[in-house]
C-alpha cells in the first residue's frame, strides 16, 4: 500500500502528469457544473502546458543540475584507477529483437563513452550498473548484458568488467556498486551518469564516505540562458519532468539520510 501511494504521488509531483490531472478534473467539474471550479483548472492547465511547455522555464530548474559539475578534462587528468557506470542508455531488448550492433535510449552515450575511456586507460577496473529486478528483461537482455556486449565489440575484455544487474534504483546502484569497489576505496575513481543526476550520485557517494570523480554526460542544456527561446510542447515538458523529478529526489535523498547535503557541489581544489 505505501509503494502504490508512493507511485501515485511520485506520478501527479511530474509537471506534465500535474497539468494533465488539472484538465481531466477540470472537465469532470464541468460535467456537474461546477463552473468556476471548472474554469480555474482548465486556465490553470493551459498557462502550465504554455509555459512549461513551450517557455525557457525549463532551463531555469535544469540549467543549476546540468552544470554542477563540470566535464573531466583528459588532457590534464590523472588517470582512473576504475571507472563506474551508473546506467547504460542501451535497449537491449530491442537490439536482440532487430539484431541490431547497438540501440540507444536515453544517456545514449554511456557506453560508447565508456568504451572510449576503456581504450584510453587500459588499467582501469570498470563497474558496470543497469537493470532491474525480476524476470523481464532476463538474460541475455538485461540492461548489463548489452553493456557488456557492446564493450567487447569495442573491444575491451569481458573480464575487465563487473556487473550490478539488478538495482532497484539510483539509491541501489549506488550501494551496488560501492559494494563492487570493495577495499578500493582509497584509489582515483570516475563515476559516469547523466550530468542533471551527478549531485545527487556524489552526494550519496560521500554520505558512504566514498569521493569519486564525476564524470557527466547526458548534457541536456547549453548556456547562455535565452529567455526568448521555444521548445516543442513535449520537448519543454519532458526537459522540465526531468528537472522537477530530480530536484524532488535530491531534497528527499537529503531530507531521508541518503545524501550529505542538498545540493552538492565540487571537491574544492
């Protein structure tokens, strides 16, 4: 019971699932003839589809998240001593369906970047975490198995590589993978996820007393801000459920124990 109000109110906190409540009630009220009652939802659905949809508000809650944390620099970082992806972007399923080399989801790049890290640092140890538990997608399609896949046509040993295939959540890859880590705390870590994710990854990782380098990708915004700027509909509203789900996470991580702070920032120098 608590997991389904849980589902729930994680479903009507998304800007876009919000809005579309707003209508439907708005259109029920309308059906008993709650008029006014009617008339507020339905403008108030309106004015949040314009502007969240269509509006540069959505950069304004992603803009904070994407740049927290900036890119490694290769030319003058020292090199990895293990490198932890969090997420594959990879649809396993699909690609086995079409016998497809490689086919990608969202945080597409995770892989092909990893392979590149891979080949640049051959010494790296390399956690690999997607997937969740149960039965679908099972064996040889789960989310790890297309990691691992895809490394070797990249050509980086399967023996490189070890697995957390069966993480609830972000919270549980991080746990996971930590546990892969092992004594190797003390070593040069890169941890790779998406960038509007990598404060809440860190923050959790140093609540464990773990300080890995983050290694964004997934950029899902570029500066300058413009305000005149306009998204597609689902576009906006898909760029803003992003930022508005993991605001939420971040303050429920902090609020909960699971992070060391709110809003964490870079290891100062």
């Amino acid at each position: 019971m608590l997991n389904y109000l849980k589902s729930v109110v994680s479903f009507a906190a998304m800007p876009s699932n919000f809005l579309f409540l707003l209508v439907v009630f708005g259109l029920l009220a309308l059906v008993v003839r709650y008029r006014r009652t009617a008339i507020t939802m339905l403008s108030l659905a309106v004015l949040g589809f314009l502007a969240f949809g269509y509006s540069s508000i959505s950069e304004v809650l992603i803009a904070p998240l994407v740049t927290r944390f900036p890119p490694v620099d290769l030319a003058t970082a020292a090199p990895p001593d293990g490198i932890i992806v969090l997420g594959s972007g990879l649809n396993e399923v699909h690609a086995a369906y079409y016998g497809a080399l490689m086919e990608l989801s969202s945080d597409g790049e995770a892989i092909p970047v990893t392979a590149l890290l891979a080949q640049r640092f051959p010494n790296a140890r390399l956690i690999l975490s997607g997937g969740a538990p149960g039965p679908f997608p099972a064996v040889p399609t789960r989310d790890v198995d297309g990691m691992q896949r895809v490394l070797t046509e990249y050509g980086i040993a399967r023996d490189r590589s070890m697995i957390d295939p069966n993480s609830r959540s972000t919270f549980d890859r991080i746990v996971n993978t930590l546990a892969l880590v092992g004594e190797d705390r003390d070593k040069r870590w890169w941890v790779i996820t998406s960038a509007h994710r990598m404060p809440r990854v860190i923050g959790t990782y140093r609540q464990a007393g773990f300080e890995p380098i983050a290694y964004p990708i997934d950029f899902k915004w570029v500066p300058p801000f413009d305000p005149g700027y306009t998204y597609p509909l689902t576009g906006g509203l898909s760029l803003t459920d992003v930022a508005v789900h993991e605001w939420l996470a971040l303050i429920s991580y902090a609020l909960s124990g699971k992070s060391a702070s709110i809003f964490p920032a870079p290891p100062a120098p």
